[in-house]
C-alpha cells in the first residue's frame, strides 16, 4: 500500500486545522498515513523568529490561523497554557519547556502503535479546542484512551525509548524533502504544504487511482 508521510506539530495551528483532513484521507484512499512528529520552528531555528521576516511571519499567523478555522468551522482558542513557553511580545523562547517535548514524544509513541493521527486529532482538539490546563488531570490520557491507546503504557516506552531520535530523524527527512514548515504531506516524494493544499493532495491521490470504492 502507498504511504503518505504528514510533518506536523503540537504547537502548529495549520498542523490542528490539517487533523480532519488527515483522518479523511486516510478513510478515503488506500494510502497508509503516517504522522512524522516535528518540533516547532521555534525549537528547531528559534533565531528565524527575530528577523522582520520571521516577526511578520507570526503577526500573520496570529491573525490567520483564527480565521481560517472559523471558515473551517473548527474552534479556535489559543492555547492555555501554550505548548511553547515563550514571550509573545519580546518572541523569546524559555530555557524551560515543560509541554513541548512530551507531545512530541507521545505522538511519536502513538504513531508506532499505528494511531498517530488519531491522537494528534484528539490532543489537538484537547490544545486549541479551548481546554484551560489540557497538561493537567486526565486530558493527555483520556484522548490516549479515545483512540485505543495505553497512556501509563506509552509514558513507559518513552522513558525507556529513543523517541528524540525519531524526532531528529523526522527533521531530516523534511529538509531532505526540500520543506521545513509544517503541515506537509508527502507522497512519493511530492510535498504538499499546508492545511489548505490537503485538497491538491487528494487529487494527486484520485490521479493514481487510490480513492477507496
């Protein structure tokens, strides 16, 4: 079976605005859907967000992301608290990421236990869907348990895992790909950039006669 590779992240509002598109495509074609967990830009290459281009670059997001998923009809709450610690007036990153590393590390977990998307769509919806202090309590595992998944399970692999591995290795394989922005599908080696081109990619996939009947 064909694979379609998606590079997505946790802290990402395109990556959020992207989750239902990436279960409908994996229901609608014969594809297999693997979630590649990458860390935020601003953990990869926190300096890009001090030049002008890279502070536009977030004025931009703040004010497209929110009407983007109005038009989608998808809630849109920024994160509390955001899974990046970071200054938004000054844009510095904190030395201390507490949230960061953990979402990254459990969608990798997920993903080995073949229900990457699925989680990235319940953790997702959990962080921008308007859920006040979604690290406390039971939110990470309820959204764990929704799909099927083990959560004091996943919480052991990764103690004992090379999941920052991965991760690294997902970076890579993004820059290999010619990308370094998040959502991007690729399939057969085509990257298709952003929630807005889930679209372009399905008529790539209908091309090659994927669609299930």
């Amino acid at each position: 079976m064909e694979a379609v590779d998606v590079y997505w992240s946790f802290r990402s509002p395109y990556s959020y605005l992207a989750t239902p598109d990436m279960l409908e495509i994996k229901a609608s074609y014969k594809v297999i859907l693997n979630l590649r967990v990458v860390m935020p830009i601003a953990i990869r290459n926190p300096d890009i967000l001090f030049t002008k281009a890279g502070k536009n670059r977030v004025k931009y997001i703040q004010l497209d992301w929110a009407r983007r998923a109005e038009f989608l009809g998808l809630p849109n709450i920024w994160p509390s608290p955001d899974p990046i610690v970071q200054d938004m007036e000054t844009l510095k990153i904190s030395e201390h990421q507490p949230y960061i590393f953990r979402l990254s590390n459990l969608g990798v977990e997920a993903q080995r236990k073949g229900k990457g998307v699925e989680f990235a769509r319940e953790v997702a919806s959990i962080i921008f869907g308007g859920t006040k202090n979604w690290h406390k309590g039971t939110h990470l595992k309820d959204a764990a348990e929704k799909v099927g998944l083990d959560f004091e399970f996943m919480e052991e692999a990764i103690a004992n895992g090379n999941h920052a591995d991965e991760i690294e290795d997902n970076h890579n394989s993004l820059d290999s790909i010619g990308h370094w922005g998040v959502p991007t599908f690729v399939f057969k080696g085509e990257p298709f950039f952003g929630q807005d081109r889930a679209d372009t990619l399905r008529w790539r996939l209908e091309k090659e006669g994927l669609r299930n009947h």
